[in-house]
C-alpha cells in the first residue's frame, strides 16, 4: 500500500563539471525528488556505502578518468539491488553504449544533454520502477503489450522480450521498438513517431543509428533476425517472415 505523504526518491549524480552539474541539479529539483550531487568518484562510492540511491545519474568522465562512471554503476551491482543508471557522455560509440546497458543503464544520453528530456526521462523512470502512479503502474504490470508475433513488451519492468528472450536494450531503444509493438505488421513507422515516442533524444539524422542497435538486439538471439526494414523516404515498417 502506498504511503498518504507523497514518497520521496533519492537520486544521485555525478558530473566533474561544476556549471553541468549545477545545472542538473536544477532542472531535477522537485518535491518529490532529494537530489545529492557529486564531481568525484571516490566520493561517490563513499555515499554508496552509506546509501543507495533510488536512479543514479552518472558522467563517464571523470577528471582524467576515463570510466569512472563505467566503475561506479559495476560498483552498483556488487550490491546485488536493481538501481537504474541513466549515464550521460558524449561517447557515442556502439561498444560504449552497449557496455553501457550491460552495467545497468537503462538509457544513455549524449552530451549536451536536453535538460527537458532527462527531466521527461528521470519522471518515466521512477513512476514506472517505484510506482509513483499505483493505479495505473498496477494495471500495466498485469500485462505485456505487442501486435507483432515473438515480440513482447514489458513496459513496467522496462523490458523486451524475443520468443521469450530478453533484448539488451536502453529505454530509448526500447521507447522507439514499442512504437512497431503497437501496430499491426507491415504499419509504417514514421521518422516523426519515433523522434516523438523518445521525447526528442532522437534526432532526425541519428534514427538509423538507433535502429541498427535495435537489429543487432534481435541478432543476438536471432542471426538471421530481417523483420525492420526501411521505407524510402517515410520511415521503418515490420514485416513478417516471408
């Protein structure tokens, strides 16, 4: 049963730059949010062993070191709890990302980060992880959603499934394949959908990027995995296997 008093969460962050993280530290400043800022990692960990945080906002760049971050959210799961990790960087190599996702984020945004759209994506995190709606986060987590055979999509938990395998995937990859889900094979799936379904952390010139990382998710279960294909000029379509 949720509490009457609105819950506080607990977040943290860590930014070497004193101008980004102040800015951070503004754009996040709710009521229901306690926001504890840090430029350094051994300060970080030192807190870890105090208090885990409710999300951890991480820079990977630390001063001169170059994954603090990367060994801070590894830090992180030595603690056997699911803390979700939203890293910001402008590293925006595959390999990175990848690594990313695989030490417990659950997206990864470039530098300059959108103030707006981690203040969007900290929201969606915490109302879907820590049932800030209980009402209607209960409802959902009774179901799974997808039109498309093989593909499951478990919303609550942030999760996608492929024949019951679960793909490595960012919210941000996962906002944009949840737009295929919802429709019917063979739906075009316009530029503009996707941009909107990630509030805006994809831009127009990078959707294909993205949708690469996607194809090479199913890949890792699936080889021959061929079902997203581009339509010229439109967007990206989903079909069946012939």
């Amino acid at each position: 049963m949720m509490p009457s008093e609105p819950e506080l969460y607990r977040v943290l962050i860590v930014e070497d730059d004193r101008t980004q993280l102040e800015n951070l530290r503004a754009a996040l400043t709710q009521n229901n949010l306690t926001l504890e800022t840090y430029q350094t990692k051994s300060d970080v960990q030192q807190r870890f062993k105090q208090q885990l945080p409710d999300l951890f906002i991480a820079d990977i760049i630390l001063g001169s070191d170059t994954d603090a971050g990367f060994d801070l959210a590894r830090e992180l799961q030595s603690y056997q709890r699911p803390i979700p990790i939203i890293f910001l960087s402008e590293r925006q190599s595959e390999f990175d990302i990848m690594l990313g996702h695989d030490l417990g984020a659950v997206d990864y945004l470039p530098k300059p980060v959108s103030l707006a759209v981690l203040q969007r994506k900290v929201t969606n995190i915490l109302w879907l992880t820590k049932g800030l709606n209980q009402s209607v986060s209960q409802a959902a987590a009774n179901q799974t959603t997808s039109q498309l055979a093989g593909l499951t999509i478990d919303k609550p938990n942030l999760k996608a499934y492929w024949h019951n395998q679960p793909l490595a995937l960012t919210i941000t990859e996962l906002e944009m394949l949840e737009q295929f889900a919802q429709q019917a094979a063979g739906s075009v799936i316009s530029y503009q959908q996707l941009q909107v379904a990630t509030q805006g952390v994809v831009e127009r010139n990078t959707i294909n990027t993205h949708i690469c990382r996607i194809r090479q998710a199913f890949k890792q279960h699936c080889a021959h995995f061929d079902h997203i294909h581009n339509v010229y000029g439109r967007g990206y379509s989903w079909r069946d296997a012939d």
